[in-house]
C-alpha cells in the first residue's frame, strides 16, 4: 500500500463526514417536492435511488426559479416517465430534518397522469414501479410509508417528514 493510499483509507471517511455536516450545517433553505403518485387501483409508484437507501416517492431538489409543481412535473418525468393530465392535490409541507435544519418538502397527490412505459434503469434509478400500499418494498423508507397511510388509510398527518 503506497502512501497515498493510507492516507486515503485513514482520512478519507473522516473528511467525507466532516464535509458532509458542514454542507448540512451551511447551506441555506431547501426545497424538495414528492408525488404519491396512485394508478386506478391505488397502487403507488415508488422509486430506488442509486445513491441512496431505500424506495421513496419520486420527486428532488426544486431548482431556482422554479415552482413546486414545475419541479414536480420534471421530476416525475425524469424519475418514471410520468407525464401529469391533471392538476395534483397538495397534500401538505413536511420539514425533513433528516436532510437538514432548513430541509422543506411539498408532497402532492397525483391521480391524474400518463405513463407510457417504465424508464430503464440508469445512473440515478435503479429500480422503479406501482405497488400495493399493503405489499410495499421492505426497504420502503419510513417517511415514504408515513405519508402513504396518510392519503391512502387518512393516518392522521405529522409536520416532520421522519
């Protein structure tokens, strides 16, 4: 092992740590939106990131001069080929301090939507696809089943994304 490669072994997890809380702490507000994305029979799109643990419910970052439901719209493009035919419903703002202090998330339910096919797996989706609210994934996150119960089964809804 050449020095290099120590020094990278040794300091490299600790760094990466220390930047990460660092970006976490710094950064200002951000805003993300989901979609709980229903077919007819009430089954839900989820998604596996590449880069993260888990199946979620599409959705990401809203840009900078952007609206939410413009970075809805793009992201349920880009993340399941789902093209929106109807106004989604806002479900609610949920803060993600997961994410960080200053982490908002907008989750909307869209019933009204058209989707040609499945995207293939790629660099940010791995896996994707509409499951029973009773059958999901075992990785299905927390946050994600939380706000499924909530529209589907009217769980009573929190404020924090958890």
């Amino acid at each position: 092992m050449t020095a290099l490669q120590y020094l990278r072994k040794r300091l490299g997890p600790p760094l990466r740590r220390v930047f990460h809380l660092y970006w976490r702490m710094a950064r200002g507000m951000t805003l993300g939106v989901r979609g709980v994305v229903l077919d007819g029979d009430n089954r839900v799109f989820l998604v596996r990131h590449s880069y993260v643990a888990g199946w979620h419910l599409p959705g990401g970052g809203v840009e900078v001069g952007e609206t939410f439901l413009e970075a809805l719209q793009r992201e349920l493009v880009e993340e399941g080929q789902i093209e929106l035919t109807g106004e989604p419903l806002l479900h609610g703002l949920f803060f993600n301090g997961h994410v960080s202090r200053r982490d908002h998330v907008a989750v909307y339910v869209v019933r009204q939507f058209r989707q040609d096919r499945l995207p293939e797996p790629n660099h940010e989706i791995v896996e994707c696809g509409f499951y029973d609210a009773g059958a999901l994934p075992a990785e299905t996150t927390r946050g994600t089943r939380l706000r499924i119960a909530e529209v589907l089964d009217g769980a009573t809804r929190i404020a924090t994304w958890r």
